[in-house]
C-alpha cells in the first residue's frame, strides 16, 4: 500500500472542506521547523547544542527559567520559517514575554500561532525525549497587528494543534478537530510519514504519571486521589496501578494517546500564586485538544481546560488528561471535596 505523507494527508483534508488553503499552509511550515529542530537535537553534543544559553551569565525567559541553547535556537526556527509564507498574523511562544506580529516586510494572514518550542528542556542534556508543542488560533476579525490580549481565546476554539516529539524516532502528532494522527518521520525522504490515523486513548487505565516528590505540597483532594492508585488492589480502587514519568509533557502525552493512562500536573502550595505548572496556552491546550480527539477527557480538577478563558499569555493551569474514566474520577475527587467543603 502506498504511504500517505503529511502533505498528501492535508490535501485530501483541504478536498473534504475540513482545512483552509492557508491553514494547510501553516501547517506544512510548522512541520518543516520541526524537521529543523529534529536535526539540531539529534546533534547533541557534536552540533555544539546542549547547556545553558546566554554564556556563562545565562539567560532566563519570562517564566524565570534558564533558557537552554536549543530552546532558543528552536525558538529562532519557528519564528523565521513562520514569518514570510503569508498565513500567519503573530506568533507567541514560551520563550518570548509578548507575542511578535509578523514583520511589516511579508504579508499577514488569518491564524496565530502559540508553541512551546522544545518542552523538557531538562531532559535535553541528558538525551532523552522532548518536544515542540503548538496551537493555532483564529486572528480575530478586523484586527490587522494582533498584540497579547487578540490570543486570549478558549482552547475550544484551536482550529489545530499538535506536538512533535523528538525520541527515538521523530513524530508529528496532530489534530484538526477531525481525530488525532501521527506522523513518523522518515529521515532518508526527509518527510512526514501517516503511522497512525484516528488514535483513540483506551477509557480506563492502570498507569498514572505525576511528578510525586511534589505530594506535600499538594491539595487535600488531589492527595486523597493519588493515595487511593498507590493503594492498589488493597484501596478502594481494588486494583494496581504503574507509574511513569518522562519530565517532558510531550513524551508522556505520547505514552497516553498510544495506550493509555492519566497526566497530572496539579495545583500545588510550592507557590501558590501560580496555579500549576504548566502553561494553559501552549502547553494545556493544544495536549487537551489532542487528547479529547482521541476519545480522551482533560479536566483542571475541576472543568474541562478547552473550556477555560485565558487571561494572560503565560497563564497557568493544573491539568489532569488521559483516559477518560480515570480523568473524571480524579475530576470527582476534587469536585466532592469541594461540595463538603461549601
Ligand atoms: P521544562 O520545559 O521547563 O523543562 O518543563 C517541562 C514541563 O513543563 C513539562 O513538559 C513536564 O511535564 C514538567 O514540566 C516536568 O516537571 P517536573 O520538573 O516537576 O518534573
């Protein structure tokens, strides 16, 4: 049977009226920038690409994290491959405190494009697995220079979103709204290959991933949920649960759209003026798309996080995603706690 690639896999989505010319566009460019980066990672310590960025002052982005060499140079990728095709009007990343609209020199089009540019940074040094994580959004109508406040739109309305994981092989996992798909990347024809079309999360699970040495500081219902998996079979549950945690989100969403499992990065008091760790538009949003394509559910604890109403670029959000019976007994947990505490 002859291979679909990405490029023919968007085509026919453009003939079904599911992806505007434009669109299919942005996407095919998002990906070329995730070749890119496939290769600059894949350098390691030969391309000269791994430790700090910034010299020996180091240099930390607007969520007070040091930047890694490849987060910036990854950064740099999608930035200049998105700036002149057309289809775009701004970009915003993680790595950037404002969004950027695209330079007066090249026309502007109808999509904004938020990405964590390499997720897991951590992970980096030590050559394990991280990722690009990305969702377009609609430039809302009659607004020629987007600023900050034009991309605070509910995840619900992502015309797209995906990630793309850099392990053992590269993949380019992506959905718009029509199923989730993944592509592998095939590094002789230097081209994103169909592996797996409309993958579906199993409903129930016997995997969790949470990072546990965070467990003081957490909250009452989120401790009482995890107590009840680490019970196993002799808790309530009645039965045993396995535990797995690659410290990159894109690796362990992968690990759950493939067979299943729940993501927790919940509220905690380490500083209780962030809500979580993780980003709500670059990192939540387009994972919850993803995941709920896939026949998944992803909850805060206590809504559904497509539903929340951004207010700022770099918000915060908890997550709890995977499988959807798992997610709504956690969801249950908090939301039962909160009732006995009204
Ligand atoms: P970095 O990209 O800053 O390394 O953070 C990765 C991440 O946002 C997410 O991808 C992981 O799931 C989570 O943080 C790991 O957090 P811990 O540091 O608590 O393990």
């Amino acid at each position: 049977m002859s291979r679909i690639s990405l490029t023919r896999h968007l085509i026919e989505e453009q003939r079904e009226g599911r992806v505007t010319p434009d669109l299919r566009l942005l996407l095919e460019v998002v990906a070329r920038a995730c070749k890119s980066i496939s290769v600059a990672v894949g350098k390691g310590a030969l391309g000269g690409v791994l430790g700090e960025a910034g010299g020996e002052a180091g240099s930390v982005n607007v969520q007070g994290e040091a930047q890694k060499k490849l987060d910036v140079i990854s950064n740099e990728i999608l930035l200049e491959a998105n700036a002149w095709g057309g289809h775009l009007a701004a970009c915003a990343s993680e790595e950037m405190t404002h969004s950027l609209p695209i330079p007066d020199a090249f026309p502007r089009g109808n999509y904004l494009l938020v990405f964590d540019p390499l997720d897991g940074s951590s992970n980096i040094d030590i050559n394990a697995s991280v990722g690009t994580i990305f969702s377009v959004l609609r430039c809302p109508d009659g607004v020629s220079a987007p600023q900050d406040h034009d991309f605070l739109q509910a995840g619900s309305t992502q015309v797209a979103a995906g990630y793309c994981l850099y392990g053992p092989s590269t993949m380019l996992v992506l959905t718009i709204g029509h199923g989730t798909h993944a592509f592998t990347l095939d590094r002789e024809q230097g081209s994103f290959v169909l592996t797996t079309a409309n993958m579906r999360i199993p409903a129930q699970t016997r995997e969790f991933a949470i990072n546990m040495s965070n467990q003081r500081h957490w909250e009452a219902p989120t401790q009482a949920y995890v107590a009840d998996l680490l019970a196993g079979s002799d808790g309530p549950r009645g039965k045993d649960f396995n535990m797995r945690w690659v410290a990159a989100m894109v690796g362990d969403v992968h690990r759950i759209l493939t067979r299943g499992g729940i993501f927790i990065y919940p509220w905690d008091r380490k500083d209780p003026a962030r809500p979580g760790k993780l980003r709500l538009m670059y990192e939540a949003n387009p994972m919850a798309m993803l995941v709920e394509q896939a026949g998944g559910a992803a909850t805060t604890g206590r809504a559904r996080i497509l539903d929340v109403q951004p207010t700022s670029l770099h918000q915060r959000v908890p997550v709890f995603l995977g499988s959807k019976d798992e997610v709504e007994t956690a969801t249950r947990y908090h939301l039962r706690h909160d009732s006995a505490a009204a």
